[in-house]
C-alpha cells in the first residue's frame, strides 16, 4: 500500500453498453487540493459517484486510506471519512442553518449522544459555521438563503461530518464573481486540513485556486499536471477547440482558450 489518501484503478462504469467511465486511474495523496476538469460528459460526476457508493462500476477499485470501497453502502462511505456535494442542492429548506448543520453533523454521530440533550452546538457545527462564514446566519431558514450562501451551507455540512476527503461537483456554478472569490478563500482554507477534489468548470477560478489537474475526456484521464501544464498541452487544446468549433465555426479561436 502507498501513501495515498485515494486510490482509483482501472475503473470503468458502463450505463445501457455506454463506456460512462473507461480505465481511470487517479491517485489522490493526503493533503492536495486536486481539481478535475473536462467537457460535459466527460465522467466527472460518475467518478465521484462511484467513489462515494451511488453508481457499481463494470470494474476496477477505488481505495481510500487502503480500504477497497467498492461494494460498500453510500452511509458506510460516508462513516468511512468520505463526503460530497452534489450538483443539486441538498439542504432542507424549512430548517436553519444550524438546524442543517447539526443533522448533518450527527449522521456520524453515535447513538447515545445524539440521545443526551447537549447544550448549544457541537464543535464540529461550531467551526463548520466559522470556517463557512456561517455564524450570522445561524438562524435563518436554509430556504432563503441566497444561492452562494447555500452552496457554503452544503460545504459546512460536509464539513460537520468530518470527512477525510471531501468531493465537491461544481461548487461555484451559477455563484456571482464576489461569491466564486470566496468560494476560492474556502476552498483554500478547508484544503489546510482536509483533503479535496473540486470539479470546475471555470478556467479563472483554476488559475487561481488550482494547483494539481486532471482532466477527463470521454471517461478517460486525458492529462494530469499544474494549470499551465493542462492548459498549454494540445490534446486538452484539442478538446476543447473541437467543442468551440462545434458550437460555433467563426468564434473558434476566440473560444479556444475557454478550457473548461
Ligand atoms: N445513470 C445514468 N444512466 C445512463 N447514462 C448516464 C448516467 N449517468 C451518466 N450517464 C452518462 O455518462 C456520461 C458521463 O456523465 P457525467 O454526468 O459523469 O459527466 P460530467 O463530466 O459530470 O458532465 P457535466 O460537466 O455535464 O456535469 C454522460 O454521457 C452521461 O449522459
Ligand atoms: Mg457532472
């Protein structure tokens, strides 16, 4: 066994005789902050999928501190130190953010505390609510939030549940520039002591967060490198200004730089 926090090999997921996934191999080491990119398509949502026990793959492993997670029930991933968002909003509405908070916090809580009346918030709420910014809104229904806040709501909730290795799909779409910055400063922050993988879209946001990038391509890693190593190589290029092309043959070249 290496030292890898996150071992996936040769994994590959197949939906009706579709190749969703074909041969991945991704390693994550303890501490990175690792951003995984590619078309829509791709297979960056089913990797994560798998990973976290919501999609069986065709074949191949997923190991996380050693252990084989494959076969494994969502809940059991999750008591395991994985957690995730999803490209959908999770957070009940009619409860507070604290009230969200807490119930996420104590899916990995055992039994007998979360029968004995506890005063206040848990720790784990208490600094899921400080590392989010949360605290001046601890009392506000989650519903009207606004939708940055409500992504930082989900990565507190993640957070709560104290996970190892935190995998988050898309955590910036739709948010406004001041709500991606940030985002960006949260992400930097959870990544001190955390381990995470960040699916984006946005080529700024990475250039300025990312470190490490993978880029996936029709279920394949296509690249692995720095943000300058994955923009400047011709297959990431390629993919990209094919797409432009697709889209629209004139804005091409303008386009092209538009890596995703
Ligand atoms: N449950 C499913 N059944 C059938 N096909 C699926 C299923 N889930 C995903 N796919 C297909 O697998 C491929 C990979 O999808 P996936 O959602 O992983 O892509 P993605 O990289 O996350 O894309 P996006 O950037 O649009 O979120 C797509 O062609 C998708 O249509
Ligand atoms: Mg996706």
């Amino acid at each position: 066994m290496s030292g890898a926090l996150l071992e996936v090999r040769g994994l590959s997921v197949v939906f009706d005789g579709f190749r969703a996934l074909d041969g991945v191999d991704l390693t994550v080491e303890q501490g990175e902050l690792r951003f995984l990119i590619g078309p829509n398509g791709a297979g960056k949502t089913t990797l994560v999928d798998v990973i976290t026990g919501l999609t069986r793959p065709a074949s191949g492993s997923v190991r996380f501190e050693g252990a084989d997670l494959v076969g494994r029930k969502e809940h059991e991933i999750v008591r395991s130190g994985v957690g995730r968002t999803f490209q959908t909003s999770v957070v009940f509405e009619e409860l507070t953010v604290v009230e969200n908070l807490d119930l996420a916090a104590s899916f990995r809580r055992p039994l007998w505390s979360l029968a004995r009346r506890r005063r206040g918030v848990s720790e784990a709420v208490a600094a899921a609510m400080e590392t989010t910014g949360l605290d001046l809104l601890a009392d506000r229904p989650a519903g009207v939030l606004s939708h940055g806040q409500r992504q930082w709501l989900e990565i507190g909730m993640l957070i709560a549940q104290r996970p190892r290795l935190l995998l988050l799909d898309e955590p910036v779409a739709g948010m406004s520039a001041e709500e991606r910055l940030r985002t960006g400063e949260l992400l930097t922050e959870i990544a001190r002591d955390h381990t995470v993988v960040v699916i984006e879209h946005d080529m700024d946001f990475l250039r300025r967060y990312a470190s490490q990038v993978t880029v996936l391509h029709e279920g394949k890693v296509l690249v692995e490198g720095s943000v300058d190593q994955v923009r400047a190589d011709p297959r990431v290029q390629e993919v990209y200004l094919g797409r432009a092309e697709e889209r629209s043959t004139g804005a091409a070249a303008a386009t092209a730089g538009e890596v995703k």
